[in-house]
C-alpha cells in the first residue's frame, strides 16, 4: 500500500487525539440533584435527563457547592433543544430565547447556549442555580431534550470548541478536494465506473463531516435540530451504501441484484431502527464496513488485484470503528473515514500512475512488435519468393501473398491490443507456419494439446518463439512444434516445444526474448513466468499465466 502524506498523518493524529482531549477535559456535570422551584427538597435521583420533556415549560432548582473560587473565568455550558433563562443566588445571569407556556409564545433558543461566569460570581460556598426551560417546539418522538449542562474552565472550553471543530473541517475540506480531483480524472483518464464512486463518496464524506461540525461551528435554534439530524441520517446511508459499492466496482466482481437487494435493505433498517439517531447511523455505517470486509474477503479468496491491502484496510477499519465507542461524528466516523478514505486514495493514484506507466510500454511494445513484423530480411526474401512462385507456379505464388498479407493484417491489428486471445494467436502461428512451409518448400506445422478456450495472452509471444526457432535452426526436413495447455490451480501453463534443427548462423541480439518477457510483464505483472530449458531433442518454453476470472 502506498505511503500516507505527511498531511494525511497529522490530520489522522488529530482526529486520534480529539477523543482522548475531551476525555481528559475537566468539568464539572449539573445534571443531577434538581428539585421543582419552590420544594423543599430534591427529588432522589432527580435529573434534566429525566426531567425535561417535550412540550413543557420547567422551573428547577438545585445548590451548587464550590470549595475554592477557581483561579479563572468559568463558563456555564446548556446543551438542550429548550428555551432558557439562568438565576445564579436570585440573579439573572443569562438567558436564551424566551420560555414560555405556549408554543406561540416562546422564542426558540439556541441548542448550546454557553454563559461566561466572573470570578466574583463563584466565591466559596453554597450557591443556589436556578434554570427555567420551555420545550414547546420539540416533536413528541424525541425522548429526552437534554443534552448536557456543566461549568467548565473558558480556556478549555474555547481549545475544546476548536478540537471539535479543526480537525472535522480540515478533513471535509482535503475530501472535497480529493473528490474534485477524482471527478477531474474520470472525466479526463479514468472513465471507470469505480473512480466516479469514490469521488461520489469523498463528497458524501466531507457533507456529513460538515453537517455534524455545523452546530459547534456556526450553532442554530434549537427547532433547526431535528431536520439536520434528518440530513445527517440521509448523509451515512449513502456512505454506508456507496462504500460497498465502491469495492464491488473496483474489484470488477459479478453483478447480483438479490445480494444488493438485501444489502440496501439491510442499511435501510438500520436507520429505521426505534433507537437515537446516533445509534441508527453508528448501526448503518457498521452495515457498511461489514458488507466492504465481506467484499473485500470474496475478492481476497479469488486472489484479485489489491485485494490484500483492501482486506487489511476495511478489517482495521472495522476495528477502530468498533474500539470508538458510541460517538459517531465526533469519534466514530471522523476517525475511520481519515484511516479509510486516504489509503484508498493513494492506492487509485497510484493505478493511475501505473496504468499510465503500462499504456506507455504498451505501446512501445507495439512499435517494436510492428517493426519486428517490417524486418528487411523477411520482406525481402518473401518478395524473391513471388517472384520466383509466379513464374513457377501462379496459384502457389497467389496463396502465398495471400497468406503474407494475412499475416500482415492480423500483426497491424493484433499490434494494438494488450492482449488477445489465445485462438487468436494461434491463428497468427498458423498463419505463420504456412508462410514457412511455403518458403522451405517443406511441412512446418503447430499441433495443439488441450483446450484454448478463454486463455488470453499478449499478442505474438508464440509467433516470436517460432520466429526464432527459425531464425536458429534449419529445416531442410520440415518441423513440427507442440503446444501443451495445462492448468493448474490459479494459473495456466503453456509449454511450447521447439524441434531442433541443423544450427545456422544468426547475429541475434536477443530482441524476440526481450519482447517475450516484456509483454508478459506489461499485461499480467509479476504473476507471469517465462522459463526457456534445453530438452532432449530440441528446446521447451514455459509460459505461466494467471488464469482470468
């Protein structure tokens, strides 16, 4: 897997250190021990949590105990979809919208309402906190309105904001980028079906990224809650949904309706599960990991391109999804989305560095399979051939150039394929042998042992085996070539044996052989072998090709 930018690696060390700095933030929690105004009492057990329901509006109480006057401002933090208004000893500290009885009368407050308190205002002692709340706009589905409300040091709480905020923002924005950049490349190199899905999925990414720092960036009212929660939701089903796809395009695996069918619905269900919304989408991203590990395995089994690093990056990402615990935007989905997305990004870099790199040996290997096929000598001696054939034997000297121009064609065409079918060579061989046995006024001739069917392999590699069978030996008698198929397991064996023959002359300089090897490497890679061995009565080529799914 190809390295990781040094960009990429801070902003995945910020995003691993964003939970462990809000776990380590000190605050002190006022959720517990509240009492109706005017009580004399708290109600055992009593909290916001419990307390606070949709359509209400609330009096409470409680006493806030401090031993010392802390040494810095503090901030009195209320996360709740309410309207809100703060006493602090019988004084007014602060409000937030307008509570009120009706929902026509109510101001809708903010959701995170933050109220900076003085040092004078938090002496030593018993205080008494006093918290009116109106939760008319709140839909009756919601089960608990309240979120959170404690008192924090300012300082921390502004570092606290900005971890919350930076690392998020700065991902959604490299993702945004990442997607134009793909979108870029589909439409200029890449027309593949996989590219345009990752860049869709980049852009889903850095979306929900958005909408989940939406609130501590920019903050709303409180009714604004409940639609973004919507957006939200939409956002991680189409990631979970995208994700899958994604390695079923890149790995090019069988189309299955009914195995998709029940993917989607299974995701589907997952949001419609009667939990919170962060459960649903924590429920539906996990769907999602879980289908791209499967996929992953299925194409780890069939032993295809990039699928063991695939597998290793959608198991850790599984992993470290299931080690974040129940937070998803803030941990969750942050965390894996910076651990997924950028190794895959590399990993489509680097195929489009190397499909560049191939496509131009490509076609080198085209000119010089073309130039080989334009050899002086060759087409000199063919031409004495005619000459001496049409005044022998016209018909003979016809089928000749027949079979010559034949040969031509199919090497001009052939020429602009990465491979082709082994029928398809084999036809070229033929051709071949014809044009020798015409010019050795002998039989040369290719027997086949096995099943050519669905093997492919780069043009002319048995043609130029056989080119320099001939340009070596001299067959005064004729020759007869064997061609054996074999398969065994996960690759395809062709053994070509070569007869041999009265050694002539020949000034080579290794070219066939080098083209051999290099056209085998252009199109299977190191999955491909060539071995050339003496055998008893002649030479034996061994071409290992991986077998094609």
């Amino acid at each position: 897997m190809p390295a990781m930018p040094s960009f990429l690696r801070c902003l995945l060390l910020c995003c691993l250190a964003l939970p462990c700095f809000a776990m380590g933030t000190q605050r002190l929690s006022l959720d517990d021990g509240w009492r109706a105004c005017g009580a004399a009492t708290a109600t055992p057990g009593a909290s916001l949590h419990q307390l606070l329901q949709p359509g209400q509006l609330l009096c409470l109480e409680r006493e806030l105990s401090l031993a010392a006057t802390p040494p810095r401002p503090q901030v009195l933090v209320l996360s709740a979809l309410a309207a809100s208004a703060l006493w602090l000893d019988g004084v007014l500290i602060g409000s937030n919208g307008r509570p009120a009885r009706q929902p026509g009368e109510e101001t809708a407050g903010d959701i995170d309402f933050a109220l900076p308190l003085a040092s004078q205002q938090l002496t030593p002692g018993t205080h008494q906190l006093r918290l009116l709340l109106s939760t008319q706009h709140v839909p009756a589905r919601l089960a608990s309105p309240f979120h959170a409300l404690y008192l924090l040091d300012r300082q921390d709480y502004r570092t606290a904001l900005a971890w919350h905020r930076l690392p998020p923002l700065l991902l959604a924005g490299a993702l945004g980028a990442a997607a134009l950049l793909f979108l870029a490349l589909t439409g200029l190199y890449q027309r593949q079906r996989h590219w345009a899905i990752f860049a869709t999925l980049c852009l889903v990414a850095a979306l929900l990224l958005v909408a989940e720092t939406w609130r501590s960036f920019a903050g709303y009212a409180y009714p604004l809650h409940l639609p973004r929660l919507y957006l939200v939701s939409v956002l991680t089903w189409l990631f979970s949904t995208l994700l899958p796809v994604y390695f079923h395009a890149a790995y090019r695996l069988p189309h299955r309706p009914l195995a998709a069918a029940v993917l989607f619905a299974l995701i589907a269900l997952a949001g419609a599960l009667p939990a919170h919304f962060d459960s649903r989408c924590w429920w539906m991203f996990c769907a999602g990991l879980a289908a791209s590990l499967a996929l992953n395995l299925l194409a780890l089994r069939r032993r295809l391109p990039g699928s063991r690093s695939g597998t290793l990056i959608a198991l850790a990402s599984c992993i470290l999804f299931l080690l974040t615990g129940s937070q998803f935007a803030e941990g969750g989905f942050a965390l894996v989305v910076c651990f997924l997305l950028p190794p895959l990004c590399a990993q489509l870099l680097a195929q489009l560095l190397g499909e560049r790199s191939k496509a131009a040996r490509a076609r080198q290997l085209e000119n010089q399979l073309l130039r080989k096929s334009m050899q002086p000598h060759f087409l000199m001696n063919s031409l004495s051939l005619i000459s001496e054939l049409n005044a022998q034997s016209p018909q003979a000297a016809d089928a000749f150039i027949e079979a010559l121009g034949a040969e031509l064609r199919m090497l001009n065409e052939y020429a602009q394929q990465a491979s082709i079918a082994l029928t398809q060579e084999l036809a070229l061989c033929h051709n071949y042998l014809r044009i020798m046995s015409t010019r050795l006024q002998q039989p040369c001739h290719l027997q086949l042992d096995g099943d050519a069917a669905g093997i492919s392999v780069p043009p002319a590699i048995l043609l130029t085996a056989l080119e320099n069978a001939f340009s070596h030996n001299r067959y005064r008698h004729g020759a007869v070539f064997l061609l054996q198929l074999e398969k065994r397991g996960q690759t395809q064996r062709l053994t070509l044996s070569l007869p041999s023959g009265e050694l002539r002359q020949h000034a080579g300089s290794g070219v066939g052989e080098q083209y051999i090897r290099s056209s085998l490497h252009t199109v299977f890679g190191d999955s491909a072998r060539y071995d050339c061995a003496p055998q008893q009565q002649g030479w034996r080529l061994t071409f290992t090709l991986p077998v094609t799914p």
